[in-house]
C-alpha cells in the first residue's frame, strides 16, 4: 500500500512539473532573462545606448524593456506634488511661474491619491528592485525598476520592465516573470 502511494505521490509530482514546463519559456534578452508564458513574444528596438525593446502577451499587451544608463525610472507623476500653502511662498519669490507645472494639493488631499500604482521593494537577483502594481486592474502601471545593476563607461546601468493598463492576465503573468529575473554579471 505505501509504495502504491509513494509511486502515485511520485507521478503527480513529475506531471506537475512537466506540465509547468509547458506553459512556460526562459526569455534571453543578452544582458537578462527570465522565465515567461510559452504566447509571449519579443520585438527588439534600435536603440543605441541600451538594450530596449516590447514583449507582446497574447493579449496584445505591450511589455516595454530597457537596460541601459537611461533607463526610466518609472515615476508615475506627470508634475511635482504641492501643497497651497507651499505654492503660495513660491509665487511670493517668483510671481511669474507656471502654476500648471504643478499638481496643485487641497488641504484634504493626499499626494499618495496621485499615484495609480502601489510600490514595493524587493530583492531580485541580489539587486533592489523598486516593483509596481496597479491600485486597480487595468488602470496604472505594473512592473519593475533597477536603479544599479553595475556600471560601465557610461555611467550606472539600469533596468525597467513594464507595461501599462495592462488586462489582468497580463498583470498577472508580469508580476510573475519579474520574480524570475536573472541579470548577466
């Protein structure tokens, strides 16, 4: 009876294993990889000082990609955050600026409400990575940033990896592939 057990305990766990293997492929990117859905593809770009380029889900979601010294660092605010009161001073020292640079604030307003997507941070690879995941599905980013990975002649190398507003699955799948990333030291 045990070893009847063992065996059907054993094969549940080997066809488990194949069975993820088939839904699931290891992406090369020269200077990274990881592991993506077997639907996902990659477009390259030209990009002179980086490495950059689109992974398209079989949603037709759009995964951007750079490594590179100019990687975005996927800030989400389109204009610095401030307050009235503080606003107020600085139209006291320079009355002729542009107050439609800014996201003016409320008194009851919070500059977090902004901000469409929640931050985490966590080691992958050994490395810091700031992730992003949206408040609300579909709406706001999900990916992850790099600030340091080494640095070359150019300067510090960086990496993002995201998509916007991208369908729940996609999401899904993304916030799993950025846990798998392996970076060429």
């Amino acid at each position: 009876m045990k070893k009847t057990s063992l065996f059907i305990f054993t094969s549940f766990i080997v066809l488990s294993c194949s069975d993820n293997s088939k839904k699931t492929k290891s992406m090369d990117f020269r200077s990274f990889k990881l592991q993506a859905p077997k639907d996902w593809s990659k477009l390259k770009m030209d990009a002179y000082d980086s490495n950059a380029g689109i992974i398209i889900t079989k949603n037709n979601d759009s995964i951007f990609y750079d490594y590179g010294p100019y990687s975005n660092s996927l800030e989400q605010l389109s204009a610095p955050v401030i307050n009235r009161k503080d606003l107020n001073e600085l139209l006291k020292v320079n009355p002729k600026i542009d107050t439609t640079l800014f996201i003016i604030l409320n008194e009851n307003e919070n500059p977090e409400d902004f901000i469409k997507s929640k931050i985490t941070y966590k080691k992958i690879d050994g490395y810091k990575a700031k992730i992003l995941e949206p408040k609300q599905v579909e709406k706001g980013m999900t990916g992850v940033y790099i600030d340091s990975l080494k640095t070359e002649s150019l300067g510090k190398i960086r990496f993002n990896l995201y998509g916007k507003n991208l369908k729940k699955e996609s999401q899904t799948e993304l916030l799993k592939a950025i846990q798998t990333l392996q970076f060429r030291k």
